[in-house]
C-alpha cells in the first residue's frame, strides 16, 4: 500500500518508479534493516505467482501492429548486436574472475524493461507521439527476447533437445493464438460479454486457465515457466479484441498490479543481499560499472540501428530507453543465485544497477525530448513497415 504513495510523493522531485520502492521497502523489512519479513514457503510461492503474472501481463501489452509500424526489423537487429556485445562483456568478467557465468550476466545486459517504462512513457505522452511505435517495438523485442534466451540458455541439457522442445511448445502456442483470432460465434460472445460483470467473471477465469495451462505444457517441456506466461499473455491479448477488451485487461492488471506482482518485488527486496553492497566495497563499486555496461551493450546498438530513420533527440532518447532494465534482471539473477552460477554479492550489484538505470535513464531521454518537444509528426516511419522486417 505504501509503494503508490511514496512513488506518488516522489513525483514533483525525482520521479521514482513503482517497481523501485517496492523493492527498497522489501529491503527496509527484510533480515538486513528491520528483520520483519523472513522468506518462507508461503511468501516464496506467493512471489513466484507474481513473478508469473508479471510475465503473462507483459504478454499482453505485446500489440503485434503497433510494434510492426516502429520498425521491428531494426529493433530485433539492434537487440541481436546487444546479445553478441553482452555475452563477450561477459566473457570478459568470466575471464577475469568477477562473475561466475558469462551467460546469466550477458543476459542482464540485454534486458529491456518495457513493462516498468510504459507508465513512465504514457504519463509523459511519449506513447502518442511518432516514437511511440518505436518504443513499444524495442521495448518487446528487449523483454521478449531475453525470456526465449533464458530458455534456451539457461538449461543443463543438449542445445538440440531444447530447440526441438522449443518448436513443440511454439506449435501449441501459435496454435492457440490462430484459435484466439478465429471469428468468435454471437452465442460464445454474448456468453462473455454477460459474464464478464457478473460472479463468474468467465473471461478472467478463462485467461487464468490459460496462464495455468501453457505454464504447465513449458514445465512438462522442461522450459521456463516465464515463456508459458508469457506466451499466454499473447494468445490473451488476440483472443480479447472488442469493446469489452479494456474491462477485461483492468481486471486482470488488478489481480497482477493490485495483488500479486508487488509481492515478487518486495520479496526480491527481502532477499537482496544489502550486507554484500554494506560491506564490501569491491562489491560496491560493481553498481556504476554494471550501470554504465547497460549504455555499452543496449543503448549503443539501439542507437546505431535508428539513427537513420530518428532524429538525434529521438535516437538518443531511444537508445537510453532501451538501457532501462529491472524485472528481467531480478528474474534472471534469482535463476542464477538459486542455481549456484551467480555470486550473490554479483546479483546484489546487477539489482542495484537495475534499480539505478530505471529512474536515471528514462529521465534523461524524457529531458531530452521535452527540450525539443514538436507536434507528432512521422516522416521518418512513412513506408510499409514490411520493408524494414
């Protein structure tokens, strides 16, 4: 309850993301400042919920035709160069003995925060602006991407294995999603569109089903739950076309924003390991170089890749958009820590350099662009989007 509020409070100053507090009073209440909130089963279960929703939510807000019309060709070509700069950073910081995994770092570094930055970005109207499209598309490329990565890469058996079983549940889910965009019967409509507001809430139920489903069918495949979520927040987000297709995400945002993601956050929080940052200055001194090789590894290629069609304030803004990273990461690092191929003084730094870049980056570009703020206008993205894919 106290998250809104403080993030509300720290507004007119320096704007703090939700997501930020969140973790900080999770560090407040966990074993290194107050000691109130101790992991256990319930609260790790109850966090791992939300950690599941938070990937089924950012599934949702993946609109396939507004992510086309910002150059998607670019923002996968842009993101593809990231994964190559990160994974030789990180082989670099393998190579030297800081990290332990070349892999999970490289990963981190590649993230895109889309889901943290679309409040931030509608509340400043970038979204309605000709960059919008743009944002959405690098954005999804930079969330989507890494979670495919994380269930390719992070696994201990044969690549092949993994593709094969990757290309099963991509079957199921495409399969899914042509379902979901099948002309829907008057009857099935009519059917939703009374229970939508009455007890049976039918088309929430139907879209926690399918989170429960295609999350199952990703363990069963031994993939990561966050795929089946994820891709169940897509095959959601066809099937709920219409003027009842608000209605139904405000709820389903209300059970995961309201409800269960926040609990992921704080128990990140809870878990942070404050005493390594506290009282290892090595460790401490890895925030601003894991703050700084985010610029390095994603702002970098973003801005080279758009350069071309953007304006200098618009590629510069976008490119430090693109920098801005911090649920993926927790993810991420919480993988690596529990499977023994990340130091948790490491994972420690790479949160805190998430939490870093989530109001510093955003602010910056936002600065940017206010100083040269125009109409919107889009000469840069005339053309079929089909040239650039």
């Amino acid at each position: 309850m106290l998250a809104p509020i403080v993030a509300e409070g720290t507004r007119p100053y320096l704007p703090v993301p939700e997501v930020v507090i969140q973790i900080l009073l999770g560090i407040v209440l966990g074993p290194y400042v107050l000691g109130l909130v101790h992991p256990n089963t319930i609260i790790t279960a109850m966090s791992d919920f939300g950690l599941t929703f938070l990937m089924f939510l950012a599934g949702t807000e993946l609109d396939w035709a507004t992510v086309r019309q910002g150059r998607l060709g670019r923002a996968a070509g842009s993101w593809g160069v990231s994964v190559l700069l990160a994974l030789a950073v990180g082989a670099m910081l393998h190579g030297t003995g800081l990290v332990l995994d070349s892999v999970i770092v490289g990963l981190c570094l590649t993230t895109t925060a889309l889901g943290t930055l679309l409040p931030v970005l509608r509340d400043a109207g970038v979204l309605r602006t000709a960059l919008g499209p743009v944002v959405l598309s690098v954005g999804s490329v930079g969330e989507f991407g890494p979670i495919v990565a994380v269930a390719l890469l992070l696994t201990n058996r044969d690549v092949g294995i993994t593709v094969c079983l990757l290309l099963v549940f991509v079957a199921v889910a495409v399969l899914a999603a042509l379902l979901a965009v099948q002309v829907h019967p008057p009857r099935v409509v009519s059917s939703m569109r009374r229970h939508l507001h009455s007890t049976a809430q039918l088309p929430v139920r139907i879209s926690v089903l399918l989170v429960i489903v295609l999350v199952d069918l990703a363990v069963k495949l031994s993939l990561d739950v966050l795929l089946g979520a994820f891709a169940a927040g897509v095959v959601v987000r066809l099937f709920i076309t219409g003027q009842d297709s608000p209605q139904i995400v405000s709820k389903l945002e209300a059970i995961g924003f309201g409800f269960l993601i926040p609990i992921f956050f704080i128990e990140s929080g809870v878990t942070f390991d404050l005493h390594a940052l506290v009282h290892q200055p090595k460790v401490l001194l890895l925030v601003p170089m894991f703050t700084a090789l985010f610029l390095l590894t994603r702002s970098v290629p973003t801005w080279v890749f758009f350069r071309g069609v953007l304006d200098r304030v618009e590629a510069r803004s976008l490119a430090l958009f693109s920098a801005t990273g911090l649920p993926l990461i927790v993810v991420i690092m919480t993988l690596g820590v529990d499977e023994h191929r990340m130091r948790a003084q490491n994972a420690a730094a790479l949160v805190a350099a998430g939490m870093l870049s989530v109001p510093l980056y955003p602010l910056i570009g936002l600065r940017s662009l206010s100083r040269t703020r125009r109409a919107p206008r889009a000469p840069h993205l005339q053309g079929s989007p089909a040239d650039d894919d």
